[in-house]
C-alpha cells in the first residue's frame, strides 16, 4: 500500500532547481540567420565594481550551495527514513493481521499476542514501535518490552531566595510531553480511518520524529494501529551541520582573499596616489609618475593617466607663466631704458629742437609703456576670463557688424577705412563661444590691419559659411608678411616692422592673445599674403575659423 507524507517530494513534471546564482542554466548562444553572434550580455558597471561584486558573491554563492546541497541531503534522507519505516511497517501489519486477529463474524485483534509478534519484529535500538487497538488505547510499546529506561540530565540547582522555598517549584510544567501526546494522539486518529499517515513531528523532549502510522485492517476493518517512530533525525542533522562546516570555512577563506585582493588592487594604489601627490605638494615637482599603476586598464588607471596628465598640463603652464613673466620683463626694460636716457638727457640740452625731439621719446615711450600694461593685464586675465563664462550662441555676423560700425564712427582724416562685408546668409551664423572674447579676436585683427595699412587704406572685413565652419576674414592694403613670419608674428612679444612703421607702435601681444583665444574655441586663426596674378604682395589676409554651432 502507498503511503500519505506530509513531506513535498519532487514530481517527475516538476521544475528543475535553478542554479546556486539564483538565475537559470546558461544557453548555448544562439546565431542570427547571417550567422553573425548575438552580443554577448554583460554585467553593469565599472571594471572595479563589477570585480568587487563578483568576490563578494563568491563567498555568498559557496555558502548557498552548500545549504542547498545539505538541504537536498537532509530531504532525501528524511524521505528514505519514511520509506523504511512504511515497508517494516507493513510487513509487520500484515504479520499481526495474520497471527494476532480472532473473533468471526466481527474480528478483533489479540492484543496479548500482537504485543508477542511486536516483541519479536522490533528493533528498539533504531527505532521504537506503539501498537494502539480500534479505540486508541495504547496497548504495546517496544520501549515497554525491551525495559528501556529513559534519562535525562536534570538541570543545574538554583539558589533558593530569602524565603528559603525552591524556586524550581514555582515553574509551570513543561507542556512539551502533552502537545506530543496530542499530536500522537491525532496522527493514530487519522489511521484509524484507515489512511497510512507518514511525517516529522516533536517528541516529547522536543526532539525531531520521523513517525509512520498504519492501520491494521482485516478486510474493511480496522483493529488498531502500529506506529513506527525513528528518533535519529537530530543525530543526522547536527552531522549534516558538520558537514556545513568546510564550506563556512571556504567561504570565510575567500571573503579573506577577497578583501585582501581588494586592498592590493584598491587600498594601496590609492595611497600610492595620494602619496605621490603629496610629494608633488611638498618638494614642489612638476609631475606624478606612476607608470605601473598607469598602464592599468581600469578605473585607477584612468585616474592614474588623468593625475598625470593634469600635473603635466600644470607643468607646462608653470613653464608658460615663467617664460611670460621673463618676456614681460624684457619688453618692459626697452621702453624705461628709454625713459631713463631721455631723462637724464633732458636737462643737459638746451637747444628747444632737441629738447623737443626728447619729449617726443619720452611721450612715445609712455605711451608704449601704457600699451604694454593693457595688453600683458589682458593675457594674464584671459584664462580666468575663458574658464569663468560658459559658452552661448553668438551671431558672429552681428557682432562683426557692430564691431565694424564702431571703427567706422571713431574714425579720423587719414585713417585707414574698415569696410564690411554682409554674407547675406539665410540664417544667423551661430557658434558656441563667449561675446566677449570672439569680439576681442576681431579688434585685435583690424587694429593690427589698420596698424600696418597706408594712409586712407582700407581693411575688408567678411564674415562667411564654409563645410560646417563660420570664416572672419580681415584683410589690409599693407606690405605684408614675410613668408617666414607667417607663424612667428603668432607668438607673444614678436613684431615685424617694415620699413618706416613707427617703432613701439604694437606690443606683440595682440595676435597671440587672438589665436589663444581662437583655439579655447575649438577654431584657428592663420595669416597669409594677398598676391596678384603678377606674384606681388597686395596686403595681408587674417582668418579665423570657428565650428557652427549644432
């Protein structure tokens, strides 16, 4: 006869346990129909937090598995304990129905003999055997006929309180024996129906019972039922705990390796790093070098390359704000030299002609001392000025335009003439910049066209779209630029005079401080030569190119 458990056993339709991760068996991947591989799926996140959430996990997932496996192993166990119980069982039923029923036409069971039969076919050392009649009486035990004793340890003795009574006396009774009793009492109910009942359940010193109760039926008759009790499920449980306990200690192993592998990785890079950007601080360096930690490909790599890359940056603008400081020096030297000979040459000459021709030097000297003061106080601020405003649409056109229109209204007799050009374009020419600056560009570029232009010349000044990019162009009637200087006139400080120009009238400044400013905009300032067919030099052509704003 089959018999009821209270247990879940796995069904053959049943699902398969998924993997200790938590998520199903991996696939094989499949192909698309031209055969090209799916992408493969990838954890998200940094290379650094995927690999901390993987150690972490490892030790996670060893602890799982083995509770799973235990678990599996405990439920199996239990299962076969079951099964056991039920075939003796079984066959010592049938045994008593056969030896120990009397009575016809309404059988009863012997119980004098049926306690014999019992006596006989229990094994009181693995397991203990209750015979019960049709009412539930109690009438054999394989404890009773094997004379066990039961122990147990009584506690420890407690001090008695001032009023010298036991206070183990004053304790309500353990109720542990009666709920076991009521349980029993319920599972023998139910096989007197004459259903097998089959399961776990506490014993009366609240330990685990694999208990099996069968009905002894004689044809549709019930005549009591035997109940098979196995005591050892706590014994197989605490095993089953030691065997928990190598991988407790695997997975306290590897959460150790693992941190210690994140200190090496992580912990101690970082105060590599701060280390050496203490060094920096405190010997005054110019750069980290870390080239170990730098050919890393993660996220203290990039931090690595990015340190180094800023204290490199830093370096080269310290080398910048010194050969500045040593060019400013020197162009400021030449025009107080100047002042100190006219000085003290002053007073030594007498002659109104001279001494007039020294004023004038003095003059010109001051003016250029002034010029010189303006144009170094605009370098030095323009790299504040260009890191403190964020970028806005700027009508380049527009802003020429009013540019233009300024010159035009301050000009004086024997000027040279700025003219404008309009690019007569559909819609506005937009890029991305600060007002400020870009209209810096264009004064710089037509006060020095008009600087070299001739007496009631003319600068041209246009404004177009080419492939994506917005073109200032400022051309001037001058001599032009030595095909040399085409790049040199770019840097700070640097002049090409030609013949006759009045000396001291540029500071070298302005057209390095327009192509600086030009590249913090992403574009490009350039000069060439205007020639004609013949190959003679007509003036010189400055243009600034800027990308269209998206």
């Amino acid at each position: 006869m089959a018999s009821v458990t209270a247990t879940a056993k796995p069904e053959p339709g049943d699902a398969a346990p998924e993997d200790l991760t938590g998520a199903a068996s991996p696939k094989p991947r499949r192909r698309s129909g031209r055969g090209r591989a799916l992408p493969r799926l990838r954890m998200p996140g940094t290379r650094l937090g995927r690999l901390i959430i993987a150690l972490n996990l490892i030790g996670l997932l060893v602890l799982i598995g083995g509770a799973l496996v235990l678990n599996e192993l405990r439920r199996g166990l239990v299962d076969a304990r079951i099964d056991s119980l039920t075939t003796q069982g079984e066959l010592m039923v049938q045994i008593i129905d056969r030896a120990a029923t009397v009575g016809e036409p309404e059988p009863r069971m012997d119980s004098g003999y049926a306690s014999e039969i019992l006596q006989m076919l229990a094994n009181p050392k693995s397991q203990r055997a209750r015979l019960f009649d049709a009412e539930g009486r109690e009438v054999a035990d394989s404890d009773w006929v094997a004379d066990r004793v039961d122990t147990t340890i009584l506690p420890p003795a407690k001090a008695r309180d001032d009023s010298g009574l036991d206070l183990r006396l004053t304790r309500p009774p353990p109720r542990r024996a009666a709920e076991a009793a009521r349980a029993l009492k319920a599972e023998v109910a139910e096989a007197l129906t004459g259903r097998h009942w089959s399961g776990m359940r506490e014993g009366e010193h609240g330990e685990r019972v694999v208990s099996v109760s069968i009905p002894i039926q004689h044809v549709q008759a019930v005549l009591g039922v035997l109940v098979l009790e196995a005591r050892d499920v706590d014994a197989i449980i605490a095993r089953e705990r030691v065997a928990l306990i190598p991988f407790i200690l695997t997975a306290i192993a590897t959460s150790l390796a693992s941190s210690l592998l994140l200190s090496r990785l992580i912990a101690q890079p970082v105060l590599r790093l701060a280390r050496a950007a203490d060094r920096v601080r405190l010997s005054r360096a110019r750069a980290i070098s870390l080239p170990d930690l730098a050919r890393r490909q993660d996220e203290l790599g990039d931090l690595t390359r990015s340190l180094e890359a800023m204290t490199h940056a830093l370096s080269e603008q310290m080398d910048a704000v010194e050969s500045f400081a040593a060019d400013v020096a020197h162009e400021i030297r030449n025009p107080l030299t100047s002042l100190r000979s006219a000085v003290e040459t002053l007073d030594l000459v007498s002659d109104p002609v001279a001494r007039e021709r020294l004023l004038k030097v003095l003059q010109n000297d001051v003016q250029r001392l002034d010029r010189l003061v303006t144009d170094i106080s605009n370098a030095s601020r323009l790299d504040a000025e260009l890191s403190r405003d964020a970028p806005r649409p700027v009508d380049m056109e527009r802003l020429v335009r009013d540019i233009v229109g300024i010159y035009q209204a301050a000009a004086k007799p024997g000027d040279a003439q700025v003219q404008f050009t309009p690019s007569n374009a559909m819609s506005p020419l937009r890029v991305a910049g600060r007002e400020g600056p870009l209209g810096q560009i264009v004064r710089n570029l037509i006060d020095n066209a008009r600087s070299f232009s001739p007496p009631d010349g003319t600068v041209g000044v246009t404004v177009t779209q080419a492939r994506g990019r917005v073109l200032v162009a400022v051309a001037d009637e001058g001599p032009g630029i030595p095909p040399e200087n085409l790049e040199t006139i770019f840097q700070r400080f640097y002049t090409s005079r030609p013949k006759g120009a009045a000396f001291g009238g540029n500071s070298g400044l302005g057209l390095s401080i327009a192509r600086q400013i030009a590249d913090a905009h992403g574009g490009s300032l350039q000069a060439k030569n205007i020639v004609d067919p013949q190959g003679t030099v007509k003036g010189a052509l400055f243009l600034l190119s800027l990308p269209v704003m998206g």
